[in-house]
C-alpha cells in the first residue's frame, strides 16, 4: 500500500482512535491503528481496537498502491512534530521472519498460540524527512466487527445521554448498573441508567425501531458523548447462543464505533418511580447556591443535605460532628421534609431549568424530579430530624 494524505486530516483521526488503541496491550498487534485504502481509491481507513472495541474513521488520499498497513502508535509523535502538509505512508514486508501471535476465533478459549511470519516495517514520509517504524501483517489484525441488525437514527443521543449517564455505576462488580439501558418506544429511544441510589430516565426521537432492550456499558457510553456528536445511527446484532457475541455498532460524523454489549436484563425501573407526592418548587440558582454552601460542611460529615420547609421558607441544612450550616431560601411554593445527598443533589440540580420542582411522598420515600423531558429519581438518606 502506498498513499499520501494531508498530515493535519490523518493527525485529527488518529488523535481520536487513541481512545480506543492502547500501546501496553498484552497483544501487540493492538498496538497499531490499521491502514486501509477504500475502493474508490480517493480514502484511506483507520481503525483502532481493543478486542472489546472497534472504532474507525476516512480520511481524504490519494492512493498510488491499493492494500493495508499496520501503523504504530508512536506514529502520533512523528505527525505531531513535522510541519509538513502533505504525508506519504506505506509497508514493506522484510525478508526476515519472526514469531507472532495468533489470536483465538471467536467462540475458542483462550490459549496462547504462535506462527512464524515474514516482519514488517512502515514508512512515513514528509517534507523529505522518512520515519521507518516497525510493524506487523495487517492480515493479523483481528477482524473488524460490525453489528448486523436494523438502522436506528437517533436524533441529539449525546445530549440525552449525559441527561442520564452521570446515575450509572462506576464500578465493574455492578455490570448490569455500568450502564445505559435503551429501550425502543414509538418514535423514539428509551434510556435509562441507575445505581441503586438514583435513577434517571429520559427519551431521544429515534427513526426506526430496535429489537429488544440493550444495554451499553460505561466505558462506551463516554465514547459516545465525546466522539459522535448530531445524529447517530445504531444498529444492534441479534442476541446469539454465546453471551459474549452480541455487538453494537454507532454510527456518526464519519466515525464508526462498534463494541460488545452488557448481557443480562436491567432492573424494572418503571416500578421505581413514585406517582404520587407533596411538590415543592423553588427558583434553582437559589436552591444551588444554598446547597452548595451546606454542602461545605456536610462533605465533612456524611455528606447529607436537609430539605425542609417552615413558615419562613426552605431550610437546607448540611451539618458534621460539630459544625451546622444553614440556608434559608425564599421564595418557595409547596412543602418538603427529605434528606439526600450532596452529589447527588447537585447532579440533578445541575440539570434543571430555571425552576426546581421535586415530588415527595415521606421523609423515608425517593424524590423524583422532572426537567428538560428527563425523570430523575433519588434515594433519601436516614437521618434523625
């Protein structure tokens, strides 16, 4: 393969690969971005991945000789560097042969296997200056994966994303929690996204309909909310005999990311939010700044926050083992006795609209507030009032 491209454009997709290529992968072979040439002969492909992830992107070429490379990591250092506009990278298969890994197919255990192959080095060219780089075959890069199931456009997913994501599970001993449930509803896309403490629900206009509820985990979902901006189109591969099978793929601004899913089936959370309850509504710059002025001292205790009206207004409350700090809020309309916490609070607080309305049962019963088309839902702390 021989092509030359402008530098900046193949430095720009590149720079988002890295969020899938690692360069300490067990295998070594991860460690390189593959280089395709298109039909067309006017586009290159690079694709990066992680075994779990596949993620890849075009850029604009001029192809003198069709094929594929395997390009390094440390390629970004010799882009970064050169002031060229202009870049000509190809392979050239060595006479010398070396031991090389070869990974399991799919659906085989894992057990270590190794073949003899020619070696392989690349060249990157520009403004005279030749960077020669060790590589590898490129027919030794795992196959790329694309989920096969019907298109689903989902119009702004990115915004509704973050309206939920930040109610996932961090932690990997919880993977059914790790992350966002999508649920096909008439005209559009169900997400949904819990950690046993708050909840968060919210609906995306979608064209098209999936086949049954997906989860996405965590460490997909931020790629999404970094890389596909607009419109994106999804597509899930039906549920196969082997659990560890089942991919997705996401579609946008040029950029192609496939990854497997969560298997298993996500709470009912449907049954988890309170239709009934006493509002209370307040303006929200005024609850945040109180809020967070209690919260400097709750963050030094538990970190609970007391909500509760008086004839006077709003008092929130946040105390330690021997600090209390007050702040009363007016105006306010309705009535509320309930105690959460700080994190949590903020985090819905910081996704609201100018008037904060939360719904309450008992002191002892979730919250649930509604703001910008989402359902936020968040557990009570105990506390002796």
């Amino acid at each position: 393969m021989k092509v030359t491209t402008a530098r900046r454009d193949l430095l720009e997709l590149l720079g988002k690969l890295q969020a899938v290529a690692n360069s300490r992968h067990l295998l070594p072979i991860l460690s390189h971005y593959l280089i395709e040439t298109d039909n067309n002969g006017k586009e290159v492909k690079a694709t990066a991945s992680n075994l779990e992830v596949f993620l890849s992107g075009k850029c604009k070429a001029k192809v003198a000789e069709k094929g594929a490379i395997l390009m390094p990591l440390s390629v970004m250092d010799f882009l970064k560097a050169s002031k060229a506009e202009q870049v000509t990278l190809y392979g050239i298969r060595t006479g010398k042969k070396v031991r090389v890994y070869e990974p399991p197919k799919e659906g085989e255990a894992e057990n270590p296997k190794y073949r003899m192959a020619y070696s392989w080095s690349v060249k990157v060219e520009a403004n005279g200056v030749t960077n020669t780089l060790p590589s590898e075959n490129p027919k030794d890069f795992p196959p790329v994966r694309i989920a096969s199931g019907k298109k689903v456009g989902i119009a702004n997913l990115v915004n509704s994303l973050r309206q939920v994501s930040h109610a996932m599970a961090t932690e990997d001993t919880r993977p059914l929690l790790a992350c966002v449930c999508f649920t096909s509803k008439k005209g559009s896309v169900e997400l949904a996204a819990a950690d046993g403490f708050r909840l968060a629900v919210t609906n995306a206009s979608a064209k098209g309909k999936l086949a049954e509820q997906v989860l996405i985990p965590l460490r997909i979902i931020k790629l999404i909310e970094k890389l596909c901006p607009g419109k994106v189109t999804m597509q899930v591969s039906p549920k196969p005999k082997s659990p560890e099978s089942q991919w997705a793929t996401f579609e946008s601004n040029g950029l192609v990311l496939t990854a497997l899913v969560t298997q298993g089936t996500f709470p009912n959370y449907a049954q988890l939010i309170p239709k009934k309850g006493h509002y209370l509504a307040v303006a929200t710059k005024d609850i945040q700044e109180a809020v967070m002025m209690a919260g400097v001292t709750a963050n030094k205790g538990s970190g609970v926050i007391r909500l509760q009206t008086g004839k006077k207004g709003l008092l929130v409350s946040g105390r330690s083992e021997n600090e209390v700090t007050d702040s009363l809020v007016l105006p306010v309309q309705g009535k509320i006795k309930a105690a959460f916490h700080y994190k949590y609070l903020m985090d819905i607080l910081n996704r609201v609209g100018e008037k904060f309305t939360i719904r309450t049962t008992t002191p002892s019963a979730p919250g649930v507030v509604k703001a910008n088309g989402t359902t936020h839902v968040v557990m009570p702390m105990t506390v002796q009032w």
